[in-house]
C-alpha cells in the first residue's frame, strides 16, 4: 500500500478509517484538490483551438477518410465512451475485469466500473512501459479472470514494438482483449487501426479532440464494433458547440500580460483528499456512453492539413527539451523522439512539486498532471502522481506562448 501524501493543508479522508481493505470493485484514491489555491486562468491554452487557416477545405493533406466510416469504427462524444464500448465488448462486467496501468487517468477506469467489472493494476516502469511479471502476477491470483488490458501510449510515445507483442501473445492466450488506448496518440491510432477492424481481441481507442482543434470526440476501431451507431447531435448542440469553438479561439489569441512570480512563502498548497469506492467519478456521463460526437467535430477532423499541425507540435516539443536541458530540478521524461512520433503533451518530471508546481500554476502556466488517482503500490505511480507535468506542445501555441512558457520554467526549476 502507497502511504498517502500530504499537504501543507493536510489530507482529508473522506471515507471514514483509511486505508481501507477494498472490495472486488472497490478502489481508493487520492484526489488533489486545489480549491484553496485559487489558480488564475492559464495564459495559454493547453488544448489546440479552431482556425480556418488550420484547415484544407479541398481535402489535400488531410487525414485518410477511411478512417472514420465503415465497418469496425465508431464514433463518440469522448474517448472514455469508446473504451467502455471496448470494454464492454471483451466481456468487462461482474464476471469479467479490467487490466490497468497503475499510472492512469481516472477516464481510463470509469468504463470499467460503470460496467460493474473489478479494476486490477498493473505496475510500470519509469518510462511509463508496462511490467510484464507484474501483469503475469494478476493473472495467476484468484479471483474474476481479466477480460481486457489497456495500454497507454503515453504523450503520443508509442509502447515498445515487441512489448506490445508480447502482450498480444499474452492476452490471446488468456483470452483478454488488448486495447491500445491513443487518446494521446492519434497518428498512431491512424497506423493501427485497419487492423483493428478487422483482428479479433484487438481494439484502439482515440480522443481526436485531444489533436484537432475540435469540440470533442472518442474513435473506436475493433472487428466486434456493432453497425448500430450511436445518437447523433441535434441542430442545437451543433450550434452551441460552433459558439463554443469561436469563445475558445477568440481566448486562446487572447495574450494578457503574464502574471509575477509569487512569493513562496505565501502559497497555498491545497488539500490531498482520501477517498474511495466503486462508481465512475463524477468525469463519466452514463447519458453519453452512446453519444456520438458532433458533427462539427467530424467536419473538423476530415480537413485539418496534418503536416503543419504535426511540424509545429514537433517544433514545440523540442523547444521544451531544449528549455528544461540541464534543469536542476527536473528532467524531460522523453528527451527523444522518434521520427514518426506526433507528441501530445511534454511530460517532465520535478523534484519537488512544493513549490515549484504551485509556483507555475501561480504564474499562469498551463499544466495537466494525474493527480487524482486510485492507489495501487507502485512507487513510480505514485511518484508520477505529482511530479510528473504534462506540459502542452500542441500546433496552436504561438512563438510569443511557448518562449514565456520555456523562460518561466527555465526560471522556476534552474
């Protein structure tokens, strides 16, 4: 069991005596809460936003349109929608759990739960890769037989070739689906997908939202995906979603003078909540599980020119290796990319998140990391929970965004 941080404020259990011994369904958490730090708004976006310029109306240097019709694919309104689709289909329920990496986004195990299936969690590797005899251990325990494992391609850094292999290998003989979850690798989601269309025990699950500057999205490729569509939007949520698209894009180009360091003395460094239990958190909508996405969002991702998009999140990505090369206080988790790699987000790991993490949300950087987390005994899980930055890198950042982003943390963690 992970001893569970704390605070400056302290951790709050929430469900009475902690650590409790779960259920088969039952999981604890630890849940960063900043409500008493009050964050300013991020003086960029962390996600792309939409521009006409983005686009290529004739079709040319778009993406493949077979990737997004036809048999064995399926659109919906989120990623976490099109893995409980997967889920569902490799029997994940009350007879049947999942296989998760224990350094995960909540979104990654709320299908499961809402299926009513037991999460185990696998152990991984400081580069995020998964340990085998970890997974080989869950397999022999007792207890319900696993039906599914999925894997992460972390940050739109592909999984090693023959690790994945082997665990192909491993789940067909203990008769699990492999789901490859892309949410942050679309390009890799794009090479996978025809033969997940048509292999059976094989599905990849992508959040195009996540690399087009589109309102949503969840892509499920897989050979047991039903012709059965889900809903489709109305007129009016595609109007609000286009209202939406302008709002954002408008903000994103919005460049406000950037906030002061504050003092690091007067920070507040919120509240590590303990909690547990074995519904889906309140991220997953049951209403949207057979949701597609909209029909904007569609339009968007069949005529967005790719070599640009995929030249500037490069660009931007190496300007981050660039920036954080011989930090003290921290390292880039991937300094390398290959050749084909299209990155998510620019993961970096800090040696002390207190302050240097309060100090640039302070300061109005924008940052993701996986803070709310179930617990499951690994130490870098665990460790990554809160040193592990996700930093964005996406094509819609402007030279002015990405020179303040790389001098403040250049100045933050030197």
């Amino acid at each position: 069991m992970v001893p569970a941080a704390r605070s400056a404020a302290g951790l709050i259990n929430t469900t009475g005596d902690w650590p409790m011994k779960p259920t088969a369904s039952t999981l604890e958490y630890q849940r960063f809460d900043p409500a008493s730090c009050g964050f300013p708004r991020p003086f960029a976006p962390l996600l792309p936003a939409f521009r006409w310029s983005a686009l290529s109306l004739g079709g040319g240097d778009a993406p493949d349109p077979a990737l997004f019709e036809g048999p064995g694919v399926r659109h919906f309104s989120r990623g976490r929608y099109a893995l409980h689709e997967a889920y569902r289909s490799a029997g994940v329920g009350p007879a049947g759990a999942l296989l998760a990496p224990a350094y995960h986004c909540r979104t990654m195990m709320d299908p499961a739960l809402a299926l009513g299936g037991a999460v185990r969690f696998y152990d991984i590797g400081s580069d995020l890769t998964p340990d085998l005899d970890s997974i080989r251990a869950l397999l022999a325990a007792p207890g319900v037989a696993a039906r599914a494992l999925v894997l992460p391609h972390y940050f739109g850094v592909e999984q090693p070739a023959a690790l994945v292999d082997q665990l192909a290998a491993l789940c067909a003989a203990h008769g699990m689906a492999l789901v490859e979850d892309c949410s942050h690798a679309w390009q890799l989601a794009a090479r996978r997908a025809p033969a997940a269309r048509t292999q059976a025990g094989r599905a990849v699950v992508a959040s195009p939202y996540k690399f087009f500057a589109c309102e949503d999205g969840g892509v499920l490729w897989s050979a047991a995906v039903p012709s059965s569509p889900p809903a489709s939007s109305g007129m009016l949520d595609e109007l609000r979603a286009l209202k939406r698209a302008w709002e954002r894009s408008r903000l994103a180009r919005q460049a406000g003078p950037p906030l002061p360091l504050p003092q690091a003395g007067r920070l507040e460094f919120g509240t590590v909540v303990a909690e547990s239990g074995a519904l889906p958190s309140p991220l997953y909508e049951r209403a949207c599980e057979q949701q597609a996405s909209l029909g904007l969002s569609r339009w968007v991702m069949r005529r967005t020119r790719l070599t640009p998009l995929i030249r500037r999140r490069r660009e931007h990505y190496q300007q981050w290796n660039a920036a954080v090369a011989g930090l003290r206080g921290a390292r880039a988790l991937f300094p390398e990319l290959a050749p084909d790699c299209v990155p998510y987000m620019f993961p970096l790991e800090i040696n002390m998140p207190n302050p240097s993490f309060f100090l640039l949300k302070q300061a109005g950087l924008p940052i993701w990391r996986w803070d709310d987390m179930a617990v499951s005994g690994s130490e870098v899980a665990a460790r990554y929970r809160t040193h592990l930055l996700h930093l964005p890198c996406h094509q819609d950042l402007t030279r002015e965004q990405m020179r303040w982003m790389t001098s403040l943390v250049a100045e933050v963690l030197a």
